[in-house]
C-alpha cells in the first residue's frame, strides 16, 4: 500500500448555509472538522437569514481555519489543494468561502478547486466507509434538497433521476416543528419526539406516490399542509394536539417516500449500493427504514454518521482530495460562487492546468505588495 503521505492533502471550505466549516483530508483520512454554526443567530428568527449567515461567516473564517490546522496537526503551506463549496446555496454565504479560499490559494501558491455541494454530500461517505462503489445511487436529504443522485464518477459524472418538486424534506421538517411550537430547526426536534409517539397513530399522505406520478421525484407541500390542518382543527376544537403522535407519523410519511423511491431506484438502475447524506440523513428512523427495506431487497446501505451528514468542510475537502487525486483540473482564481450550480457539474474547472496563479491575471501584483 502506498504511503498515506503521498495521498494529496486538501482544505475544504464550506459556506453555502449557516455553518461555516472547515476540514481537512488525507485522500479518504479525515484529519480535522471544525464547524462554527450560526444557527443560534438564527433561531430567533425562525429560519436562516442570508444577511446574518453571511456575516457570522466572516467573523468566523480565519479562526475556524486555525483551528483545523490546529487539529489536523499541519501547517498550511504542506496543503495539496484547497477546495471550497462553489455552489448550489445562499449567494452572500458562498461568496465569503470563495473569496476566503481564492485569498488562501494564491497567498499559499496552491490549486484552487471549486466544488458542488451535493456532489460533496456523496464524497463525504468516503471518510468513514472507504472508496465510493461506482456507480453509486445516493439519496440526499437536507433542507434545501432531496435529490436521487446516480454517480458514476462522484469528480465528473453525477446524473440526477428525480429531486423535489417543491418543499426539500428538511423544510417541511421546520414547517411543522413551528406549527407544533418546537422551535428551530425542526429535524432533531421532531426527531426526538417521535421516538415516543405511534408513526400508525395517524395517516398522513404520501405524495407522488401514485401510478402516474414520476417515479422518482418528491414533493412535501401537500403533506406539510394536511399535518398542519390536522393540528389547526384539534386546536379549533379545543383538544390537545398529541406532540409525539403527530411528529411520528408525519416524520413516518416523509421517510417511508423517501426510502420507498431510493430502493425502487436502485432495483430499476441494477445498482446495489445506497448512499445517503444531507442533513435529515441523520434522522434516525430515515435511517432505520431504510437499513430494513435495503436488506430485504440486498442492497448494501452506506450512511454516515450523524456529524458528517450535515453541512461541513469535511466533505468538501474530501471530493477536493479526490480531484487532486484523479488529476482534475484546478479552477481558476477567477471562479464565482453560483447560487444554483447543477449537480451535473462537481467541479468548476479552470482554463488550464496547475497552480492557480498560472492562468490568471492576479499574478501581476507580486507578493510583497500585498502585504506591505
């Protein structure tokens, strides 16, 4: 086996929500994951605010770096590369990572390597579970997307089969924590309560379900709306709302669509491997029905822990190290943030090869100006 220290070491940067993180790989070691979440700023406000998201970012850039070259036990100028989440996501959010890793890049004399958030999501399950199969079917949950993903290469080749319609999972999942008063954000809330509650007790739509529908695209919204009618007419009527039945069963409508549409997905594509990520995948009954129906229809099902699935820089670094790996090329330092950057892109590359300042007009100002 080759040494682990030929294995390119990147920093991975990500911003596109209200976690500002930073990790560090060593091709598939994860090697330092420093979050400095701002979701308390927000919760006051019953959502993420761009405009706080972007700040808390700021303040937060340099030091969360420190810390995870801290952790990590390296210095920066050892980095192979530095990788940074370029989009989908809140624009002002992913322009502070961006700007924040062009400004490393090139202080630091290292490619630069602008990567999808989803993509990422993926790659991340490397970390813990050791190379992506090829292909692998992936089944992403998060508040801002519920996507079926089938990678054939996670660096070039990500072809999506079905997404959200209208609400991602996550959302609803905050919808109905503030209709039942639990507060922001609602997925480990819920979580918590449904754990006591009956998921039969009950029955809440699925939707997309039927014979017409396609076969692998969500949609929330009209689930959202009948949990919060149920609960409005119980209140209307005097009665108590039961907390824990109600999350149940609608957390059990969520999740038994999700993993419904994943496995059938993944008969109807002969691939036998299930990855799923993005911050619901740390739901814990998600993660029980779907290790149940992939047993019975002999699919192997691969989900990371809890930490990885949310957002983190962890993940962006570790599909930066596969880059590096497969020798992609770099971006340049003229890379933008793009608030809705398709899946089928993994990576913004560059127009060249190398270095970062090798194609670009920055290099002109020397070094010692910049910091005189």
């Amino acid at each position: 086996m080759a040494d682990s220290r030929d294995e390119p070491l990147v920093l991975g940067i990500e911003t596109s929500c209200d976690e500002t993180g930073v990790g560090i790989v060593r091709g598939t070691t994860l090697l330092a994951d420093a979050v400095a979440s701002s979701v308390d700023e927000h919760a006051r406000f019953g959502g993420v605010v761009p405009e706080v998201a972007s700040r808390a970012h700021l303040e937060a850039m340099v030091p969360t770096i420190d810390r995870a070259l801290k952790e990590a036990g390296v210095s920066a100028k050892d980095l192979d590369g530095i990788a940074v989440t370029a989009g989908p996501g809140l624009a002002g959010a992913l322009l502070v990572g961006v700007s924040a890793a062009k400004a490393y890049a090139y202080a630091l004399d290292k490619p630069l390597y602008g990567v999808n958030h989803l993509a990422s999501h993926i790659c991340v399950d490397q970390l813990e579970h050791g190379p992506l199969p090829e292909p692998t079917m992936a089944l992403l949950v998060s508040g801002g997307h519920s996507s079926l993903l089938l990678s054939a290469d996670i660096t070039s080749d990500v072809r999506p089969l079905g997404s959200t319609i209208d609400d991602a999972a996550g959302e609803a999942f905050d919808k109905i924590a503030r209709v039942l008063n639990l507060g922001f954000p609602g997925g480990p809330v819920i979580d918590r309560y449904a754990r006591e509650g009956d998921p039969n007790a009950i029955t809440f739509p699925r939707g997309l379900t039927g014979p017409r529908d396609p076969a692998y695209d969500f949609s929330f919204s009209g689930l959202k709306t009948s949990v919060a009618r149920w609960i409005e007419a119980k209140r209307a009527a005097g009665e108590d709302v039961p907390v824990r039945d109600v999350s149940a069963s609608f957390q059990e409508a969520v999740v038994d669509v999700l993993t419904r549409k994943a496995v059938r997905a993944c008969k109807d594509e002969g691939v036998d491997h299930l990855m799923i990520g993005g911050g619901v995948a740390a739901n814990s009954r998600l993660r029980a029905l779907a290790q149940e129906r992939c047993e019975k229809a002999g699919i192997r099902l691969r989900v990371p822990r809890p930490k990885l699935c949310t957002d983190n820089g962890a993940m962006v670094a570790a599909l930066g190290a596969e880059m590096v790996a497969r020798n992609r090329s770099a971006s340049s330092l003229d890379l933008s943030a793009d608030s809705s950057l398709p899946v089928t892109e993994p990576h913004v590359p560059g127009h060249g090869h190398g270095h970062a300042h090798d194609h670009d007009h920055v290099h002109e100002v020397s070094k010692e100006n910049l910091y005189s």
